[in-house]
C-alpha cells in the first residue's frame, strides 16, 4: 500500500520543467556556506538533512535574498512586515505565462512582438515577478501597488538591479475620494488589493479617470469588492500589453489569513485581505477584462483555492471570453492553481482528415469513494454527454455508453480550445477552408467503456468507432475534458 501511494505522489503534477529548481531544489547546506547570513537559520534533522523554521520570517526572507542572489544574480529585501515569496513557486507562474504566450493558440497582436511586455496587479514591495521576469527572460513590466510602503520598496528592488531597472516601472495606483463609483460602492473605500503573496492592486501612477462601466458589467458587478481600481482606471488608454498577472488576496480577513501556522510569509493587510477574498478580486479582474478586452493578449491570476475554479470559470464564459486555460502549481505541500482567458479570436487550425494516431485512449479513476461504483461513472459519462447535446445510449450490461457528436456539439465541449470548430453561419454539411476549398463534415462516434479493477479503482476507455470523419481529431481532446470532469466528480482530492 505505502508503494503506491509514493507512486501516486510521484505522478502527481509538481514543478514546471523549465523551473531553475526542478531537477535541482535549493541546497540549503551549500547556501549556508557561502552566505554567512543564512546560515544561522539552518538546521539540520536526526538523519541529516538540512532545513529551516518556516514559521520563521526572518529565515523565510534570508532564504529568499540568497536564492534571488545565488541563482538569479538580483539584489533583493524586504522590510518587516511586508509579504516574503517563495522563489521556486513563483518561477512556475512565470514559466506558464511563457508556455501561453510561445503557444499560437491565439496570434500575436501587440506592436512590439520582439519584446513582451507584461503588468504585475499588485507587485507588492518584493516586486518578485517583474524582476524575475525580467532577468529571467527579459521581459519588460509595469508593477502596481497602493500603498506607500510597497511602492518605496518595489523602487530600491528595481534600482538595487541596474542591469534589468529599465526594464520595469513602478506605478502607485492613487485611491482618493473622487475615485468612480460603481453600484454604490466608492474605489477609494478601501484600501484592499494585493494576495497572500504578491498581490496588489493595479497599474497606474497619474492616470486620466476610470471611464464609467457600460449598463451590462455594471449589473454583473461583484458589490464585495469594493477597493482601489484594478485595471480599470489604471491601464491607459494607449496602452496595450501581452499578459497580466496577480496574486490576489486569499483572504478575507486577518483572522481567516492566519489559520496557517505552518508557514510564516509575513504580509500586510494589504496584501492578504480584501472583502469577498479572492473570488470578488478575481471577478473584478474579469469585468474589466471585458471592458479592456484585446487591451491584453492575456489575462491571469493565481487561484488560492480550487474551489473557486468552477465559479470563476463560469464567470469567464459569461463575460464572453474566447479562451480559458487553467494549471495547477505544485511546489513543496503547497498547491496553487493559475487561470488564463482571452478576448482574441482563437488561431485557427486544421483537423487531421483521418483517425488520429490515439483511436483509443484509457484513464484510471482511483481513490473513489465506497459508495461510487462503475455504473454511477457510467451514468456520469451520458449525463456529462447529454448535457452538451450529444445523443448518447447507455448499455448497463455492457457498462458501454455509445456517443455521437456533429461539429456544433464538439464545439459544445471544447469551448473554442480546438479553433477549427466554431458557432457561425457555416452550415452543418461543411465550411469554406482559406483555399476556398470545401470540407464535408460527418459525424464523430465513439464508445466510452467503464471496467471494475480492484475496489475504489475503475479503468475508462475509449475508442473511436466506425469510419475515419473530418473531426475524429477532436476525439483525444473531447475524452480529456470528460476525463477532468469525472476525476473532479469522483475522486477524492489528496489533501
């Protein structure tokens, strides 16, 4: 039993493959001698292993100076008080916004395509990710924040780092009374932005005012967030970027920020708490996403709890987004998940013409809980199908389900991830390549079976069937997303 739960842990998801860190985690022995500052900190285990308090402020920022020095070659501090990143969890958020922004799932549109320009809502006075963007990959950035303190220290981290300083502007977003309201609400209320780690609050130093919010974003406004702007209101009217990122404020309020005894980041108010947590945070993002729309290739925020992904996915969908991408962060025993959308049109693409290479796919559903068994997955599988339209027949016997599907109802499911296939006036018999050519559209069939393994396991597979159809090539993709949707349903979460 203990060898396969060191498996499970094993496959699991954990450090972005291009993370500095992921085939060579920090070593605190070599770290402490070489600096005479960190070594105090270090303590080893009975079988010798080295490591610090991390309920300890102090060793959590020490770590950080070094690490920032050691392996990123930056001069960093903080003062006490103000919120101390991690370095390796914060390079796996830099490198998923480089795998969106290498990707032609959407085509590039900013001016400057030879240098990327990115916004840090809430750098907060580590200023972590413009820095470690920018020597990392030599992105340029604006960082925002509101208050005194993280804009003073964000500036000395900036300027202690001459070789990357031009890269990076550091902006006060002003929150006074004259602030616009919105649904009642006043910008200027409250002064809550930034997260648990990073976050802050948006992107302007001196900046025309926040246009008023058409009649539709005003009546879907979250009336829990009611702090300084975020985007709106701080992005100016000329100015466009490929990405923003946030922590948001995880919290919502200091007694809840402090229920985790484990660690010690430190981090003001400011940085942790804003009324509705982050889920009013990110849901203000959101709709000013949709007032800024192609403003930014891409927007993103890191999600502190899981739970709230479906919530702010749906959000996204309503607002009439093109795209959405969601990961997940693994770094130690913490786990954090990243969400992304767009307004741009989707790159489009072909479909290969015949059965992919993977005409049968199979997961393995572990961990389920006693009262689930293969037919409670099976009837999972129709409703999941029929709620997207798709006309299914369930063979109990067989523990079969049988799946047909057009090109409209695959756009059902893949919600525009496969661009080819989109809601239009095309009709349901083909549509127009950019050749002027034609393609004829038939039906994609294919048979999801369900087979008991051992108790609280099941083995899913499926399989195309019948004969090779212009679309079969969003078979893979359409069992993935039955695949989330089941793990989501059944599988209990390791905490």
């Amino acid at each position: 039993m203990g060898s396969k739960k060191r498996k499970r842990k094993e496959e699991r998801s954990t450090i972005h493959p291009r993370n500095k860190y992921s085939e060579n985690p920090p070593d605190f022995s070599q770290l402490a001698s070489l600096y005479p500052s960190f070594q105090p900190y270090v303590f080893y285990s009975p079988d010798g292993r080295p490591n610090i308090d991390w309920t300890d402020f102090n060793a959590t920022r020490e770590l950080t100076r070094v690490l920032l020095l050691h392996d990123h070659s930056l001069n960093w501090w903080i003062p006490d008080g103000q919120l101390c990143p991690t370095v390796p969890n914060r390079s796996n958020y830099i490198h998923w916004v480089e795998d969106l922004l290498s990707s032609d799932i959407i085509p590039h549109t900013i001016s400057t395509r030879d240098k990327v320009r990115g916004f840090d809502i809430g750098t907060g006075a580590n200023c972590i990710y413009p820095l470690l963007g920018a020597s990392l990959l030599g992105w340029s950035f604006v960082g925002s924040d509101v208050t005194d303190v993280a804009i003073e220290w964000a500036r000395k981290n900036v300027h202690s780092n001459p070789h990357i300083s031009d890269l990076i502007e550091i902006r006060k977003v002003e929150s006074n009374e004259n602030a616009v309201s919105v649904e009642g609400f006043q910008y200027g209320e409250s002064v809550c932005d930034e997260s648990k780690i990073d976050l802050g609050g948006n992107f302007g130093a001196e900046v025309p005012p926040e246009p008023s919010l058409p009649p539709d974003l005003r009546s879907n406004f979250n009336k829990n967030y009611y702090g300084p702007p975020i985007l709106l209101g701080v992005v100016r009217d000329d100015e466009k970027f490929d990405f923003c990122m946030c922590n948001p404020p995880f919290f919502e309020s200091l007694e809840e920020a402090g229920l985790n005894p484990k660690t010690a980041c430190g981090g003001s108010r400011e940085e942790m708490v804003c009324p509705g947590g982050e889920r009013a945070f990110i849901t203000r993002i959101i709709e000013d996403s949709a007032a800024l729309g192609h403003s930014f290739r891409w927007y993103t925020s890191m999600v502190g709890r899981k739970s709230n992904l479906k919530f702010l996915i749906s959000k996204l969908w309503a607002n009439a987004v093109t795209i959405v991408k969601t990961t997940e962060f693994v770094q130690g025993k913490t786990c954090r998940w990243g969400i992304a959308w767009s307004f741009l049109p989707p790159r489009q693409k072909k479909i290969s013409t015949s059965i992919p290479e993977k005409a049968n796919m199979s997961f393995m559903l572990e961990r389920l809980q006693r009262h689930h068994g293969a037919l409670h997955v099976l009837q999972a599988v129709e409703s999941y199908f029929t709620l997207h339209g798709l006309p299914c027949t369930l063979n109990s016997s067989s523990f079969t389900v049988d799946v047909e599907a057009s090109k409209d109802e695959c756009d059902s499911i893949l919600k525009n991830e496969l661009p080819l296939i989109h809601n239009g006036a095309q009709s349901e018999s083909g549509r127009d390549t950019s050749d002027g050519s034609s393609i004829s559209y038939d039906k994609l069939r294919f048979r999801v079976s369900v087979f008991q393994q051992i108790p609280g396991t099941l083995l899913v597979k499926g399989s195309l069937q019948g004969k090779s159809s212009p679309i079969s090539g969003a078979f893979s993709l359409i069992f993935q997303k039955m695949e989330e949707d089941l793990r989501s349903k059944f599988c209990i979460d390791k905490k």
